[in-house]
C-alpha cells in the first residue's frame, strides 16, 4: 500500500511524503540520519563480487591508481584473479541492477512507493575499501543513497551546469573542480541516507573496509531522448500520404526563397502531428516501462493456451513479475485502461490494469476479472510473467 501523502516517515528524516515532494524533491539534498533503523544489508562484498563475475551482469571496476594511469575503469564480468591483485585502499566495484537478481535488495523498493513506480530504475551496489571514490562527478537523475556496511564520506559541492569542465581521457565524468559547499561533509553509517538531486556534484569516499552503499537511482529521459522517442513513436502509425502541403500558396516572389508562410505550414505540420495527448501518453507509458536489459526477459518459445493457464491458477499455482520487469496504468475511462509492460501497451479493464500494475498477488483471484486470463497468458508469452518457483527452505 502507498504510503499516505500527510504520515511522516523515518527515512524521510520524519517528513511527510508530501513535504519531501514540496520542499527537497528535484530541489535540494536532504541527509536523513537512521532512515532504516538497524539496517542490515541484504548481501555481503563476497556476494556482490560473485555477481560482478557472471555474464550478463553490468558491473564496473574503478582503480584511483590504475595500471594504466589514473581513474581506470574496467568493465565486467570479472573473475577471482581480478580481484586478487586488488591493492588494499583506493578502488571501488559497482554491479548495477542489483535488484533484479537479489530479493532481498528488490524489497527495499517498497519503501519508496511514496513516488511514482515508473519512475524507479534499479538499485546499484558498490563496494570500497578505504580511499575507494569514483570521484568529484554529477549525475542527471535523482538518487537515494543508502550507508549498507561500513562508512562513507559524502561531500556536495552544489549544484553545476551542463557546461562544468570535466577531466579528459578517462571513461568517467570526473569534475576538473570541486569545492565542499558550507558544512555539507559527513560521514555516513549503516542505515543513514543522503538524497541527491539531478546535477549536484558529489564525492563519496569510503572510510573503512568492507564499505557498501546502495544507490536508488530514478530514471528521467532527456529532452534530446524523449524526442527522438517520440518521434519514432508516431513515425510508425503516420500514413504517408500525410505530407506538407500548400494548396492556395501565392507565386513566390523569388523562387529560391524559404519563405515564413513555407515555414509556417510544415510548422503547422508538425504540431499537428504532436499535439494529441493521448498518443503522447500512449507512447510515454511505453518508453517508461522499457526494461533496463530487454535480454533479461524471456519469452515463451510455445503460446500459453489461457484455458491451461486458468486450471492451473485454479489449482494452486501462482504468476510473479519477473525480476526487472517494469508495469504501469492509464485510466482510458471510469472502466478501462491501458496496462503497460515492458515497453508495449494493451487495453483492458480499469481493475486488471491496477491489479496486474501493482503489488497484488497474482493469483486465481484475478481470474474473476473479465479478460484476466487472456492478458496473463499475454504477458507470461511475453517474460513479463513467469510461474512461481517454490523454493526448499
């Protein structure tokens, strides 16, 4: 259930989600000492560097003092000989997604039901020893960042443009300058967390070992993105006959000129074209429930027969999410909607979308909703689904 808008919340410092949102929300950091009270991290470094060792995974090595110069980064996955010729200070490893492959991780994101579910793009992990940073950097996207083990230094040096001077060379957006802004240095333990919004640089420096910091990062395309997305979008459904056109034009006093009345019909064109709020949101829901690695869903080699699908909910068995699938909802009307999942979009009736969307189980109960087993068959054809696998405890 969604945390109420007016109840204060520990890890909100004993704000309300509501003044969060209002007053640091896309604004301001915000360090909230003891936001999960005796947190223990969901998994170790050796678990971490085990994940940084299989295919598939994006992971990221980054040494202050490379073989090869300064900042050096590689990329995954790594093996035990990697990581045993590791000096003892001043690296840092970061397996991205960490979510999508550790349950335990995957359930810290029900703490954040407080904003948009669409909006979430993964947790990463990163581990240090001490001296381990990726340096003076900004990123473009809000994140939460958790003290798991350990303790890091986090220092703010304020908000900077687009244009701030990097440091060449290197595959890392390392600020050429930073300097700590009024008191904003500290050290964070386990369970304390420092939000930071889009473009305030930072640098967080572990100060012990075994150092682990979980990112809750939030996805938010650019305007260049979303662009070319949607663009894309409507290119697909236009027919071609729809062209720039120019009934009724005068003769042009120079035939060699673009003049403002030529301007102003492809202008009017492409507005045109635009500026349908439906379509807007059809493709927006689709470009926001992308999955993160489309290669990690996997699809049905055979079509699910619902009629099987329904005996076997009747019997007992469950459908889950898959890990690092992504729904969201629209209401079309009082009684329909449009569920999207993973990038692709279907209509269906207004309590399915918001069952399938959120956290109720999926079980025979969501049989009783008209549609139901033709939409979950859809989805377990799709990877967006898949039958729950008991485990032995």
């Amino acid at each position: 259930m969604n945390a109420s808008a007016d109840t204060p919340l520990a890890m909100l410092g004993g704000l309300t989600p509501a003044e969060f949102l209002r007053d640091f929300w896309q604004q301001k950091p915000l360090l909230i000492r003891g936001a999960f009270a005796d947190f223990e991290c969901p998994l170790d470094p050796d678990e971490l560097a085990g994940l940084a060792c299989e295919e598939g995974i994006e992971a990221r090595l980054v040494e202050k003092h490379g073989a090869k110069g300064p900042w050096q980064v590689s990329h995954g996955p790594f093996d035990e000989r990697t990581f045993a010729r590791l000096p003892e200070r001043d690296w840092s490893l970061l397996v991205q997604a960490v979510d999508h492959y550790v349950p335990e991780v995957a359930e810290l994101l029900e703490a954040f039901d407080f904003l948009p579910r669409w909006r979430l793009d993964d947790i990463m992990i990163s581990y240090a020893p001490p001296g381990g940073s990726v340096g003076p950097h900004v990123d473009q996207y809000d994140v939460f960042l958790l003290q798991g083990n350990g303790q890091r230094r986090w220092q703010l040096g304020g908000k900077v443009g687009d244009d701030a001077p990097i440091i060449d060379g290197i595959d890392l957006r390392i600020l050429e300058r930073f300097a700590v802004e009024d008191d904003d240095d500290w050290v964070l333990e386990p369970g304390d967390m420092l939000y930071l919004p889009p473009g305030w640089s930072h640098l967080g420096v572990s100060q012990s070992d075994d150092c682990l910091t979980l990112s809750v990062g939030f996805r938010a395309p650019s305007a260049d993105e979303a662009i070319t997305s949607f663009a894309d979008f409507l290119g697909e459904q236009l027919p071609p006959s729809r062209r720039y056109a120019d009934a009724g034009m005068v003769p042009p006093a120079d035939p060699a000129e673009l003049d403002d009345d030529a301007v102003a019909r492809m202008r009017g064109l492409i507005l045109e074209t635009l500026d349908d709020p439906a379509q807007l949101a059809q493709w927006f829901g689709r470009v926001m429930t992308q999955p993160k690695y489309v290669d990690q869903l996997v699809s049905s080699e055979m079509p699910t027969d619902p009629d099987a699908l329904v005996a076997a909910l009747q019997e007992g068995e469950m459908l889950v999410r898959s890990p690092g699938s992504r729904f969201a909802w629209r209401a079309l009307d009082n009684e329909c909607a449009t569920l999207f999942a993973d990038g692709d979009g279907a209509d269906c009736s207004l309590p399915l979308a918001k069952a399938l969307a959120g956290n109720a189980p999926l079980d025979a109960q969501l049989l009783d909703i008209e549609g139901a087993a033709q939409l979950l068959a859809a989805l377990l054809d799709a990877g967006s689904l898949s039958w729950e696998v008991e485990t032995d405890e």
